[in-house]
C-alpha cells in the first residue's frame, strides 16, 4: 500500500524541501489578508489533507524547481481548498476532515467570502508565473468545478440519472482538477505540450477513480476515518454510484425514495442493503480498472524516478478504500 511518504520518497530529494515551501506558502497567503476572513482561511488550510493535487504539480515538472513551481502547486490546492468551502455552504456540511466546517462556524455569508478569499489568493498567485497557459489550464478546471457543483445540485434526490451522469459530474467536481495539477505542473517544468497533455490525462482519471472511491467510502467507512457521518452523501441528495448500482440488485433499494431518508440512523441502515449487493466492491473494481488504464497514459520516456512516483499516487488512490 503506497502512502505519501513512499511517494515523495520516490520522486526525488528535491520534493521535501518543495513540499514545506508549498505547505507554508499556503499558510501565509491565508493569513496575509487578515480579519476575520484570515481566520476561517487560516483554519481551512490548516485541516490539510494529503495534498495529492500539489504533490501531483511537483511531480509533473519532472524534477524542476523553483517559485515559480511552489506557486503552480500553492495555486491549485487554494482553488481546491476554496471548491470545499464553497461546497460546504451549498451541502450545509457541519464536519469536513473531523472538524467543524467554515458555515458551521461562521455561517453562509462568511463561508461563502472565505471560499471567495481563498480562488481569489489561487489566481493572484498563479499569475506570478507569467504564464497565461497555466492560468487558462486552471480557469478551465474552476470553471469545471462551478458546473460539476451545479450538475450536483441538478441531480439532488435522483435516482433516475444514469451512470454516464454520474461519471460526468466526478469528472467535472473532481478529475478536472488532476487533471489541471498534472498539466500546469508539467507546463511549468518546461515539459512539451504533448508531454503535459498525457500527463493531464494521466491526472484526469486517477481524479475520476479518486472521487468513485469517495463515494464508496461514504457507504463503508467510519466517521473516525473520513471525517463525517456514514451516509452522508444519501442525506443531502447526492446520488453516488454504489446506489446505482446497488438499485440493479436489491428490488427494496430500487423503490427507494431518497427523500425519506431523513436521519443517520436511516442512512446508516440503507448503507447496509447497498454494502450487502456487492455494489462497493464493483464500485472499486471500476475504480482499479481507471487506474491501470492512467498508468498507461503515462508519457514514453519519463525519467524512472518520476514514473514510479507517479505510479505510486495512483496506487496510493485505490489504497485508501483497502
């Protein structure tokens, strides 16, 4: 099982130092603006994560170095950071990672500047770079991100979508920020744009696998591992493929009326009867098959260090359901 760790390890001496520059870029742009919106930003960024989308900027640029990188990857996990702001105020989420989100704390019209704060720090940093390539590359995912969100929204409490559907909104919410992390980190090593094309798609579908084991974790996993209730993405509407799939097998899950599910006890009951029809398990079947097939995106030629590290995310994408 590859961890974060085995993965910088992998890519190269140079990613620990990059890493803490990253981790405390981030933590200075939070808290630069001041006020109470400093706060709240402050605190999101400190609740951390993997950071799997920097980490994926630093080793696309093929062992480069420089600010102009710490400020790719700074600028990609702002934009992700302020995606789950943003996404809170819009689900009325009270936990994310464990802890109180920013609207539980503060309420909407503060989440909703913190989350404004935090894309507004991404772009200003990216545009250090000087480069209108990598700042197109992440407006393009941003924009993805707004219309994943709204397909969501549109789809709240339907049961009737289909996988396609589903698969099109992971895309937009999840893998098109891979994606981008992969092709501005590429672009800003001084990659060839083929190069950083192949990489994005590389990025795009471990995104995709990453965002289906999501969701089975939401069926599977204890509060204690993924920082929220069990069955919370059946509690506020959003239909996940375990329940398609589970509907195929289990005539009681497909006259389910998602709306009566009105209490965790009820989620928790409901993720029992998908759990029982094997859906997670071809969920994660699924899953392992977008992963090998990313693996083979990877460009001809890449140095061997950064292929295995490469390969080693994407290992690291599956781990987290075993």
């Amino acid at each position: 099982m590859s961890t974060v760790p085995d993965v910088v390890a992998a890519g190269g001496a140079h990613l620990p130092a990059l890493l803490e520059r990253v981790e405390a870029r981030l933590a200075w742009l939070a808290a630069d603006h001041g006020g109470p919106l400093a706060g709240h930003a402050e605190a999101t960024i400190a609740a951390g994560g993997k950071r799997l989308r920097p980490l994926l900027v630093l080793l696309a640029a093929g062992g480069a170095d420089g600010d102009g990188l710490v400020r790719a990857a700074t600028a990609v996990e702002l934009v992700h950071s302020a995606s789950l702001v943003h996404d809170d105020v819009l689900d009325g989420a009270d936990l994310r990672r464990g802890t109180p989100t920013v609207v539980a704390r503060a309420g909407r019209p503060m989440a909703t500047a913190t989350g404004d704060l935090l894309f507004a720090r991404a772009f200003a940093e990216l545009v250090g770079n000087g480069r209108i390539d990598e700042v197109r590359v992440l407006s393009d995912a941003s924009s993805a991100l707004a219309a994943g969100e709204l397909l969501q929204r549109a789809d709240a409490w339907d049961v009737t979508i289909g996988v396609d559907r589903y698969l099109l909104r992971c895309e937009l919410k999840t893998a098109r920020l891979f994606e981008a992390a992969c092709r501005v980190g590429a672009l800003e090593g001084g990659g060839a744009d083929a190069v950083a094309a192949r990489l994005g798609e590389f990025g795009r579908r471990i995104g995709l696998a990453f965002q289906l084991l999501d969701d089975v974790l939401d069926v599977s996993g204890p509060t204690e591992r993924t920082g929220k209730p069990r069955g919370t993405d059946l509690l506020d509407g959003t239909v996940t493929l375990p329940l398609l799939l589970a509907r195929e097998h289990d005539p009681r899950l497909a006259a389910l009326q998602p709306r009566s599910v009105t209490t965790p006890a009820a989620a928790a009951e409901v993720c029992d009867r998908v759990a029982a029809t094997g859906a997670l398990e071809e969920a994660r079947a699924r899953a392992l098959a977008i992963v090998a097939d990313a693996k083979l995106r990877l460009p001809t030629g890449l140095p061997a260090a950064q292929r295995r590290a490469m390969e080693l995310i994407a290992d690291g994408v599956v781990a987290r359901y075993a």
